[in-house]
C-alpha cells in the first residue's frame, strides 16, 4: 500500500480547499499578496501532486496595487457542480485594527486551466467563503461574520445566503447558522451533506499552534448544528514538536471508492517554534462512525505518513528547478508582488536568454515592486543567480532575496558607491528596521557577478563569484527566523520566497538582466 508523506504541498501552500471532479483531485491554497492569484494543484492518487494552474491572471479579476501584507487572497474555495468549476476567494485591503475590509468574489470556468470568468461580486460581511451545492440544485454562500465592535466576539458565526445563478448575486435573507464551539475564532466554513445530515466543518483557535478543525451537523441547512462530541476531530500535539503543527482549516474529499480524507494546515518550525517555510498543506485519512461523525484515523493529531487510497500510482513530471530563461513564458512556479507580469518592468524577449527586470520601487512598496520570486519549499537549499546591472548611483540596485514581506527580508545587492563605483552588498530589513550587514560594501569590476546563498534550517550564507568559478564568501551567517508567520508583532500569513529583483528609486527604470537562476535541494 503506498504512502501520503506530509506535507504533500511543502512550502507556503495554507487554506486548502480540496476537491476530486471524476478521477482527478485538486488542491487550491491561498496566494495572499503574491500574484497570480490562487494555486490550484493537481493529483491522480493524492501522493503525486504538481502545480496545475492559477485562476486569477488579470488585473480585472485581482487588483491588489496598495494592498497590504498579508491582505489580498485569503481561503480560496474551488467546488465544481453542472459542468462548471467554482471559485470563492477574499481580496482583503485592510486586516489591522478593528476593521477588516474583506470583499468577496465568485469566478468560474468549464476547464479547471481555464479561462476564468471575470469576477462576480458576492459580499463584504467577513472572509473565508465557500459554495454549498445543494442536492436541489440550489447554492449557497457561507463566510464567517466579522464584528468590528467593542466589546463583542469578533468572530460572530458564520452567515448563510442563497446565490441566484440566474442573477449572479446573492438573494434571500442572511441567517448565522453556527456561532461556534468553545475553542472560538470560528471561521473557514465548508457544507457536505451526507445520509441526511448537513455537516459544517470549520477552522477554529485561530491559525497558530492552537489551531483546530471542528465538525457540527444538521438535519436542516440552517441549522441548528450539533458540535461533535470530540470536538475537536483534528488539531496538533504541542508537546511534540517534530509532528506537524498549527493543523487547522481543514476541507474534506471522498475517492473513488468511498475513502474519505482531509486537506488542511500545518506548519513545521525550525526553531522557537518558527515556521520559515509558512503554513503548508497535509493530508489526512478519515472514517465514519456507526453514529454518523467523521474521525480522523488514529486520533485527532496529524501524522507525517498516511495511507493513500487505493489508486494506480500516478508521479508527474516537475518543472526544472534551474531556470535558463530561455522559454517564452515564465515557469508556473514564478510569482511577483501584487502586480500582474507585463513588459512594462518584466521581459524575457527584450535580451532573449535572459530575465530583464526594470527597476521599480523599494522593497517596503505595497505598489509597484520589480520582485520575481518563487515559494522556499524546503529547509535546505542553495539558491544561485548571475547578474548584470550597470547603477549609476546608491538608489539603482539588483540582486538576490529572501524576502517575507516589506518588513522582513534579506538581499544581497549590487548598488552604485559614489567612491568605490560599483559595488556589493547587504541589506536586512527585521521587523521594519533598516540594516546594512557589511562593514564596507565590495567594489565589483566585470561586467556580471555571480551571487548565491545557503539556506540551512534558520541560517542563510550570502557567497559571490565575481570572475570564474571561485566562490567567495560575503558577510557571516544570518538568523532568517524572522522570515515567519510567528516572528512579527502582528499575526501574517505568508511564508518565505527566494528570488531575484531591482530597484531604480531615481525613477529611471533602469534594468538588470538576469541569466538563470538555480534553486537546488540540498540532501
């Protein structure tokens, strides 16, 4: 019998909305900030997955240029009913204090890789919404209630609406059908029915290391909803920290067969319980009882190894690691910041051969960023790239970055020295606060440097190779741990990238051109 080995989605992949149309599944997991907008990942026997595809590819159906951090996608829900693929997702603007504007959206395709539809507009009222498809043929929209005010749960249940097809809005009035077992934070609702019950499933204890799946259910769709008893049915052992953590948001599937698991959260720290990779996406079996109520198999804490359904093996051949930027389109794997890809600061036909970016602004900008980058899905890798870029003065740079968010970032830059011309570099910024880490930056004479980095676990080491194949070491061992959800004062969401960017904060553009960029495991 083979094996589930979890994480089967490494790497920053949260929220899992898990869905199986005839002999195929699909995993869609939310993209936050980074642009294209949603992942949707594919399988034939749920232990082989690859990245199949991103829904939201334009501006007219994501407009993220302002948005915060940790704002844009949140909780993606993909369900698929009458030949048409559904999609729900949150575009968050404003997540701090005590309002969040959550404005939810509807888009929906014949082919899961597409094209998608432009966006319906459903509601404003919380976030983490799904579709439930009623046996009737009828569908309705769940998303949690956000309550802004003094004094009361923020988390205030979760609302239930009906949704016209014919009218492409939400119709009939709204009713709060669960506000929640004890563990509270109630939210990422998702509707099943089975043998005459309709079960709700939500995320509860928040998306930290309290967090929680809990299952209520129903003879009648708007309730009331009865808690299961052992609540809850998953959620992780923290006081083993090697298994999976933060386990929560979970979304459930039946096979083929009748076999039914869970998708859901978790994350895996490196240290002081920090999750450089961010929350990824585990799967777990399940069953039912002669009572009706779902369990996990072996208890409610995840497991690293699960047993898959009974399928034929299905392995996928991945996408290069080692990027020549000799295609016409970029690699699947390549997301930027908030902003659609276009040759206004993007090209790789400019310098066939190469990845030209034109520099944009800062790295603390929530606009217009020139950032390519692609999710750190492992606790051990060397990362290489090779440059040229010619500043003309300190505020035009170029170079390799780890990068959170606009707080939290390391990056190894080219930049101009009015004294010693072009140089090298090292810029970190740690919860908001500016750093240079080297003394004296290098002077650079050849007209293309070499630049990578190590990762291991919470430690990166910066190396550069300026003529031939001699590597040197630039600056000592840097503590990336706050490259994490759980190292910032404020909770986020995200998860580490590596990759490459340039700034010209002159406003010139001027471009760097890269030529290929290597991401290699290490063993």
């Amino acid at each position: 019998m083979s094996k589930i080995n979890n994480p089967v989605l490494p790497g920053y992949h949260p929220d899992p909305s898990i869905l199986r149309v005839g002999d195929d599944y699909y995993i869609a997991v939310s993209t936050f900030e980074w642009f294209p907008g949603v992942q949707i990942h594919h399988s034939k026997d749920m232990v082989n997955w690859r990245l199949l595809t991103y829904p939201l590819t334009r501006t007219s159906q994501l407009n993220m240029i302002g948005n915060i951090n940790s704002g844009g996608v949140w909780a993606p829900a993909l369900s698929y009913s009458d030949g048409l693929f559904y999609l729900i997702y949150t575009d968050v603007k404003s997540r701090e204090g005590a309002f969040k504007d959550t404005h939810n959206y509807l888009v929906t395709a014949e082919n899961i890789e597409g094209p998608w539809s432009e966006p319906v507009y459903l509601n404003s009222s919380g976030f983490d919404p799904s579709l439930f498809h009623d046996e009737d043929g009828t569908k309705w929209l769940l998303n949690m209630i956000w309550d802004h005010r003094k004094g009361t749960n923020s988390f205030a249940g979760i609302a239930l609406q009906e949704y016209s097809i014919e009218e492409k809005r939400l119709v009939g009035p709204i009713k709060n059908i669960f506000k929640g077992s004890e563990i509270a934070l109630t939210e990422a609702p998702h509707l099943y029915k089975r043998n005459g019950y309709y079960y709700l499933v939500t995320a509860e204890g928040g998306t930290w290391y309290t967090h929680a799946v809990t299952v209520a259910r129903s003879t009648s769709l708007d309730g009331p909803y009865e808690i299961d008893p052992t609540n809850p049915i998953l959620t992780s052992d923290q006081s083993d920290l090697s298994q999976l953590q933060k386990a929560g948001h979970g979304s459930f599937v039946e096979t083929q067969d009748g076999e039914w698991y869970i998708a859901h959260l978790c994350g895996r720290p490196v240290v002081d319980k920090k999750c450089i990779l961010g929350r990824e996406t585990a799967i777990q079996k399940c069953y039912w009882t002669e009572d009706d109520w779902i369990r996990v198999e072996g208890g409610n804490h995840p497991r690293m190894e699960v047993e898959a359904p009974n399928l034929p093996q299905h392995p996928f051949e991945q996408e290069s690691n080692y990027d020549d930027f000799n295609d016409e389109t970029l690699k699947k794997y390549w997301n930027s910041l908030r902003r659609q890809f276009s040759e206004d600061w993007l090209s790789l036909s400019d310098r066939p051969g190469y990845l030209r970016l034109k520099g944009g602004e800062s790295m603390n900008s929530y606009h217009h960023q020139s950032l390519l980058a692609r999710r750190l899905e492992n606790f051990q890798v060397e990362l290489e790239t090779s440059v040229e870029f010619e500043p003309e003065n300190f505020q035009q740079m170029a170079g390799l970055i780890a990068y959170y968010d606009t707080d939290d970032y390391v990056y190894l830059r080219v930049t101009d020295h009015e004294e010693r011309g072009k140089c090298l570099g090292i810029i970190e910024t740690k919860h908001g606060k500016y750093d240079e880490l080297l003394k004296e930056d290098i002077s650079l004479s050849a007209d293309s440097v070499k630049l990578k980095a190590t990762i291991d676990n919470q430690w990166l080491q910066f190396f550069y190779c300026e003529n031939g194949d001699q590597w040197q070491q630039i600056g000592g061992k840097i503590d990336i741990s706050h490259l994490s959800d759980d190292d910032a004062d404020y909770i986020r969401f995200t998860g580490t990238f590596v990759g490459v960017c340039a700034q010209d904060l002159s406003g010139q553009a001027l471009h760097a051109d890269f030529d290929y960029f290597k991401y290699l495991e290490q063993e």
